[in-house]
C-alpha cells in the first residue's frame, strides 16, 4: 500500500446543497445540522480524515456559520490543535482576499495564499451533506497508483427524486459519471433519468500545485463551479478517474431525507455499517446518562445522553436533553437537543429543532411522507 498518510490537507465546504433544505439551515449551514442523535453532519468527513491521518482542515464557510464555528471550536475533539496544520476556519471577509464566494472555484481561489504555502502534496475536496465512515487513505493509494490528474469518488445508486425536482431552481449543482474502465469518460450535469447511475458523492482528490493552477485560470475566466466549468471541459485534456465506494451514506438533500436517513439508523444493520470501522468524534457535552422513569416505555430508539423518558418512545430518535413527559407518546420522531414533550402531549412523523416545547396535552401528527417541521425555539 501507497504511503499516502498525511500528505494530503482536507478542505471541505459546508454551506453546499443549503439551498435544499432552508428548514433546517435558517439558522445554521449544512454541515452543523444535528445528526444520529449526537453528531453534526461535519463530525463524519472530519473525522474519517483524521483517522486516515490527514491534519491539516480548512473548513470555508460563506453564511450562518455560527453554529459550526461553536461546535468545532478548536478543534480539540477531532484532535486537530496543532502548532502546524489543525483545523483552519475560514470565514467571508476574515482576510482582504477573502470574499463571500458563490462556487468553489471562488472559494479556492480565496485561500488561495493558504494553499500556496502548504507543503502537502495532495488535497481532498468534499461537501458535508453526507455521512459516512470514509477510508481516505485508501482514496490516495488508488488516485497515486492510476497516475490520475484528478479522482472523483462515486457511488452506484439512482438520483434522488428531491434533486430531479429541483435541478433547475437550485444553484447547487449534482453529477453522475460514465465510466470507461475505471476512467470518467462524460460528466452528466442534472441529470433527471431513472435507474442506477455512478452518482458524484462530491469528494476529489486533486495534487495542490495542480489545483491551484487550475483554479487560477478558471477564476481569470469568471468561471464558478469546479466540475461543470473545470473538469467538464477538460474531460479530453485531465486524466480523471471514477473512486466507486461501496460502503453506507447516509445522504441529505431535503428535509424528507434528512427524517429517512435518520430512521435508517434505528436499524442494526445500518447503524453498524456506518459507525464500526472508526469512531466518529463531535463536541462533548456533559450530561447525565438518559433516565427512564417508572413507566416510561421505549421501543426501538436512539437516545443520546441527558435525557428524561417519562412518556412512551417508539421508532425515535432523541438528541440530548429531551424531555419527554408523563403521559406523553413520541412515535416516528426525530426531536433535537433540548426538545421538551408536555405531559399527555402526542407527536408522530414530527421533526423539532432545537429548545422546542411542545406544550401539555398538545397532538401533533404528520405522516409518512410528509413530516411535520418545528422551527427551532418554538413552543406549540
């Protein structure tokens, strides 16, 4: 195996595909929204590539940040406080150069001094509108042994209708890939069709002294966006080759993926598949361990730490600090941090934000394909 271990540096975009689920972002971005009963949606690109040793993070933020920024902190959970390298935030108008960016293209291009200074060889580029237990070193070992100018990592599965029906209204562009051989042979943007296709997953490996060069032609151009105005039209030119990963993503592109893909979790397999390779890290918080209080009942759940379970519980799952009350009965739920549920209140299909109250005797009820959204601080 290629000795590939730290000689890349990550550089992750957190506000991508925001556009799709306003619900949830109003108040934050796409890669602090709450997850798996613990997490954010960054905890899982951050932490795979720590284990596979990769030091040195930018995270580029453009708006609603705040929240990141307090979740990530330092850096020291991810063990990422480091004389050199660590966890670099880089937030809009921080630096002169720096500019609110509408592409990746901008985006690079604005730490662009940062990148030039680094001594890694390699760069990773992904979103964070995915979870997933990632392998990067593997990654590196098959972009350094095909000779590739660039790696796209993909994965074989139909499109996602909420990105068909938004493929004209939102900014955030998708991609699938043809693949000849183990090399990408046409870039698909939007596309609509059905059936099984080799979906981007957004990740890429790219050298840095590469990229740069690219990128700074591209932004001399106007151009905005790293894959339909870089390497789509210099498919014939770079030598690009398709990554096909094969292990469990738990992808979020609206808000009715966002309550699926938490209910996946409730079933062993899943929860298995994406949390036994490597152990994901997030903020701690010191609770006390969740109590179930005489003649509570829970049925098939995911209860995070800091929790009260006074009421019923079925097919839920629960982030710190819930309350749920005497009486009450949660079924079909994802209820955030610090969500309370009022004596004899009833929820199902519901997705609260955070500090929500649900008030004594309230019902709530949506359905299984249509889930009801409280915004975060809202009492019912």
């Amino acid at each position: 195996m290629v000795n590939s271990k730290a000689e890349a540096l990550g550089v992750i975009f957190p506000n991508s595909y925001d556009s799709l689920v306003p619900e949830l972002v109003s108040e934050r971005l796409m890669a602090s929204i709450p997850f798996a009963s613990r997490y954010r949606m960054c905890d899982f690109i951050i932490s795979s590539m720590v284990h596979s040793g990769i030091d040195n993070i930018s995270v580029i933020v453009r708006k609603n940040y705040h929240s990141l920024l307090d979740h990530l902190g330092s850096g020291r959970e991810w063990d990422l406080v480091r004389k050199n390298g660590g966890l670099n935030i880089v937030p809009p108008f921080a630096q002169k150069q720096v500019k609110m960016y509408a592409g990746r293209i901008e985006a690079l291009e604005s730490i662009r001094g940062y990148l030039n200074k680094q001594t890694e060889k390699y760069i990773i580029l992904s979103d964070a509108n995915i979870a997933v237990n990632f392998d990067f070193n593997e990654l590196l070992d098959a972009h350094i042994k095909s000779g590739a100018d660039v790696t796209m990592v993909y994965r074989k599965q139909s499109i996602p209708e909420a990105l068909i029906r938004q493929s004209t209204s939102s900014e955030d562009l998708y991609y699938s890939l043809g693949i000849n051989g183990d090399r990408v042979s046409k870039i698909y943007i939007n596309p609509t069709e059905d059936g099984e296709m080799n979906f981007s997953l957004n990740i890429y490996v790219v050298e840095r002294e590469l990229l740069i060069r690219m990128i700074d032609d591209a932004y001399l151009r106007g151009y905005t966006y790293f894959v339909r105005d870089i390497l789509d039209r210099q498919i014939d030119n770079l030598d690009i080759r398709g990554y096909c990963y094969e292990g469990y993503v738990a992808h979020i592109h609206d808000t009715k993926s966002y309550f699926e893909e938490n209910m996946r979790l409730l079933q062993e397999e899943n929860l298995n598949a994406l949390f036994s390779d490597n152990q994901i890290y997030t903020k701690i918080r010191d609770d006390n361990p969740t109590r179930y209080i005489q003649g509570a009942k829970a049925k098939n759940v995911m209860v995070a730490d800091g929790c009260v379970i006074e009421g019923e519980v079925e097919n839920s799952v629960l982030f710190r600090g819930v309350h749920v009350g005497k009486g009450a009965k949660v079924k079909n739920c994802v209820l955030m941090q610090d969500t309370v549920i009022g004596e004899n209140a009833s929820v199902e299909y519901v997705i609260t934000d955070k500090n929500v109250t649900i008030t004594n005797n309230k019902s709530l009820t949506g359905n299984d394909s249509y889930q009801v959204y409280v915004a975060k601080g809202q009492i019912v």
